[in-house]
C-alpha cells in the first residue's frame, strides 16, 4: 500500500479519502501514513540486516525534532528504535511514548544546567557533548548528583555536505561539534574524570544529503580519529554516524540505502565499536502531508494567486529554506494547467509555498495536499498570526486516530495576562 495515492480520481491517505478528512476534521490538517513510516524504518533496518552480521546491527536513534509526535515516537517504540533528543521537552516525548532511557541520546549546543540534570537523572544512553564548557558542565554536575555521565564527544569532520546553508553543519565554520585537536584533549579529560564515562564519539553533517562522498569523507575522519584515540589508550565503545540521509521532494534522486550501509562496514564495522544511527527525515518526510483548502482565487494583471488556508505559521519549510513541496490537488479537474503562486494567508510576502508552479484549474473550496511534509512540518509549526496549530492525524489502513486536536484560540490567549496597572 503506498503512502498516499490516487484511486478513482480522488486522493487517498491509504484506504481513507481525503476529503473524508478534511470533512470531519476540517483543514489545514497534518496527515500522516502509519504504514508509509513503518516502511521506512524497515527500508533502513533491512538495508543493514543485509550488510551486517547480526550483532553489528546498528541501534537506530529516530531524530525526534523532525515529528516529535507521541503517536509517531510509540511506532517508533514498537519496532525497536530509539531516540535522538535535543530538548529536555523531547527527552520527555521520547519517554512518554516508552522508549527507554538507555536508548535516548541527547545530542544538542545549549543543553541546559536543568535538562542536563534531568537526563542524568532519567538515565540517558548518552550526551553528545558539543562544546569543553558543556562537558565541564556535565562533568559538574554529574558529581553533584553522584551519577556518572556517558558522554561520546560530538566530532565535526569539516566536511561540505552540499546542502542547503541552513542544514549544513559539518562545516568547521558553524556552530555543531568539536574540531580534531579539541576532541583529543577532551576526550583525555573525560577519560581522567571521576564523573564522565567518555563511551565514544559522534558526528552530524547535515540533512538532506543525496550523495553519499560527503559520509564517505566524514566516515573516513571519523574512522582515523577512533585509531589516534585509542593509540593514546582511549577507550572508543560506540560511534554515532548521525543522521541526514535525504528524501525526494522534487526530483532528487536519494542515495541507496544499501550503499550508504555498505560505507558503514567498510569504513566503521572494521572499528569494532557499537554502530549507532539517527536519521530523522528519512524515516517520516514521506509519510506526511499537510492538507489545505483553497480559500481565494486572485488574478493580476500577471499571476494567478491560490490562496490557502495553511499559512508559513503550518509549514514553515518553503519560507526557510526555500524547499519544495509537491502541490496535488485532491480531485483534479479537467483542462489546461496554468502557472500559480501558492501562498497561505500569513501576512509576510514570505508566506509563499510555491511561485509559477503548473496546476490544473482549481476553484474556491478545493482541497490541495502540500506533500512530503510529515518530517519538520508539524514539528516547526508556530502561532504566528494568531492561528492556531493544525491537528495531526494518523491513518492506519481504514483506521484513523487524531494523535493532536486542532488548536484554538482560547488554547493561545489562556497563558497571557494583562497587568492590573493597565487597567
Ligand atoms: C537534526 C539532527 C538529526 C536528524 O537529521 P535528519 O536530516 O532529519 O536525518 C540527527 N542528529 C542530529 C544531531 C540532529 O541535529
């Protein structure tokens, strides 16, 4: 069963029309593919079942920032994955949806005194510490709570992921991970400190890679970094390879997932340290979509303008990075194409899913599908404007569950408060 798909003319989130949807719960509304994403975890598991021998197999950390669902983190759960945290609130989803703590990394530039702590205390698999004042920090505080804190050390391979600029961050010039040198003396100190328990390191290069050079290079570093430390008698228990494996939005052709688990034994398997993944995008982009209807048809002299109700404030990935998302009408009605703006109602020019793209003829009240939106949709979307979230839906077979009720305004205005000295 595919994800999403046309039968009969009309949209189909697996056996549920659409329209359906949109008419009991109205739009804009996330919709996501329970069995679109359990594919994807098995796509990536199957991949490495075949290239590793079975102890080797990889512990799969699901980047939880890209769909931080509960709903979503419990199928994850249910086919043996953990997680990748980069917030205490993300350590608290994980948990909730009863993935345990010694399967949850917690990776992240600003961890605070508090979520530090708080990890500490849950008993997290490990730190990937990206900075010598965080690792002094854990370090501090791991004493003070009498608790000894695994830390693996966040190496930055200074690789260019060709990517876009603003998921790039393998680069020696942006703000993730620790340089060689650093990841040497610090590594050191770790070794010879009481309360950290150096277990060993991990990298990130970016996100929506396509080509696999850039992993074979980080690999590579990753691979003569593991030698040096252990030449000085460090101890390297695991290497965390990161997530980043890309998707198609538009007409990327994604690497094979065979061969990126080929670059792992050939370049990690010989180091004989225990493999860990967190892919995030990979396993849930496709299985989402973000639902909308059509509010106004606007004509100028030069552009043709569909104006939805989803806005930036829904899917904020077209006004950040310039992404692309598919735009498919739900029914399609017959004639020619013409070129559209697809914008949302939000009041920025930003505010813009798609400029000049072809669309069949579309009339006020239709229902389109932004497509590929199930990772880092729901997950960035804001109340700008005022407008509440969308809510999340999960389709299972003809099964469907509201995994998030739709916001409301009350929801917005109950924490804000107008001081007595204004009245
Ligand atoms: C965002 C992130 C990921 C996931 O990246 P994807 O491109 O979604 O696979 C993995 N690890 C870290 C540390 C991240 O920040």
């Amino acid at each position: 069963m595919s994800a999403f798909s046309d039968k009969n003319g009309v949209l189909h989130a697996e056996d549920i029309p659409l329209p359906r949807l949109a008419g009991e719960y109205g739009t804009p509304a996330y919709v996501y593919s329970a069995d679109g994403i359990r594919k994807a975890v098995r796509g990536l598991q199957a991949a490495f079942e075949k290239t590793l021998p079975a102890p080797a197999q990889p512990l799969i950390a699901f980047a939880c920032k890209a769909n931080s669902n509960i709903a979503v983190l419990k199928l994850m759960a249910g086919m043996g994955l953990g997680a990748d945290v980069v917030s205490g609130g993300e350590m608290e989803r994980a948990l909730a949806a009863t993935i345990p703590a010694n399967r949850i990394v917690y990776s992240g530039v600003g961890k605070s005194a508090r979520e530090i702590r708080d990890a500490l205390e849950r008993g997290i698999y490990q730190f990937n510490v990206e900075s010598a004042p965080e690792l002094e920090r854990i370090a501090t505080l791991a004493a003070a709570a009498g608790t000894i804190a695994p830390v693996a050390l966040r190496f930055n391979p200074d690789v260019e992921a060709g990517t876009h600029a603003k998921i790039t961050t393998g680069r020696e010039d942006n703000k993730f991970g620790l340089p060689y040198g650093e990841v040497k003396r610090l590594y050191a100190f770790a070794a010879g400190h009481a309360w950290l328990n150096p277990v060993g390191l991990s990298m990130h290069i970016g996100s929506q890679l396509t080509s696999l050079l850039p992993y074979r290079e980080a690999f590579g570093r990753m691979a003569a970094l593991t030698k040096a430390l252990r030449a000085d008698g460090m101890s390297i228990g695991r290497l965390d390879l990161g997530g980043g494996i890309g998707v198609t939005y538009q007409d990327e052709s994604p690497l094979s997932l065979e061969d990126y688990a080929g670059l792992v034994r050939d370049i990690i398997l010989p180091l004989d340290a225990r493999i860990m993944l967190e892919p995030g995008r990979l396993l849930v982009a496709e299985s989402g979509m973000l639902l909308t209807r059509v509010e106004y048809l606007k004509q100028t002299d030069n552009r043709r303008y569909v104006i939805l109700d989803a806005g930036m404030n829904d899917l904020m990935r077209p006004a950040l990075y310039d992404a692309w998302h598919t735009v498919r009408p739900v029914i399609r009605r017959p004639g020619e194409t013409s070129a559209c703006d697809i914008v949302g109602p939000v009041c920025e020019t930003g505010d813009t899913f798609a400029l000049g793209r072809p669309l069949p003829p579309l009339e006020e009240g239709d229902l389109v599908a932004l497509m590929t939106a199930g990772a880092y949709g729901f997950a960035m979307a804001s109340t700008y404007n005022t407008r509440p979230l969308p809510p999340e839906i999960l389709v299972d077979g003809d099964r469907i569950a509201i995994i998030r009720q739709r916001g409301s305004v009350q929801d917005i205005l109950k924490d804000e408060t107008i001081p007595a000295w204004l009245d």
